[in-house]
C-alpha cells in the first residue's frame, strides 16, 4: 500500500519545522533578529525574543499535531483501499 499525502500535510510539516528550528535558533541566539532586520524593540532586554520562542514552540507543536493527523488519516486512508 502505497501512502498518499495531501499538500496541507506537507505545508503542515514544513511550517512546523521551520518554527521548531528558529525556536531553537532563537535561544542560543537571541540577537539574530535585530542582526537580520536592524530592528531592536526591547533594547536588548531580551523580552520580545523570549515572547517569540514562546509563540514558535506553540505554533511548531500546534502544526506537529495537526500533521500527525494527516499522518494517520492517509493511513488509513490507505488501508481502507
């Protein structure tokens, strides 16, 4: 049996990923947006860049979830044919 994905699982997954990885960027450097964009919010007080780890750990959960349904529907998608 062969599997078949739908492109939300795929974008699902890709998204996930990409928040996962800045999350993690984004802890052990804390400065790579202000180095990117020039942009410095909380002069260096650390707080905006705490708030976006948090909001990309939430997203790459949230859409890691969401993908793993995909997973199992294809799944069984694929067992039922």
């Amino acid at each position: 049996m062969k599997r078949t994905f739908r492109a939300w699982f795929w974008i699902k997954a890709g998204v996930a990923a990409v928040s996962g990885i800045l999350a993690v960027v984004t802890l052990f450097w804390q400065d790579w947006i202000e180095a990117l964009t020039g942009f410095d919010p909380d002069s260096h007080d650390g707080s905006v860049e705490l708030a976006i780890v948090f909001g990309l750990a939430v997203t790459c959960a949230v859409l890691s979830v969401a993908a793993g349904t995909e997973w199992r529907r294809s799944k069984s998608s694929a067992a039922i044919v």
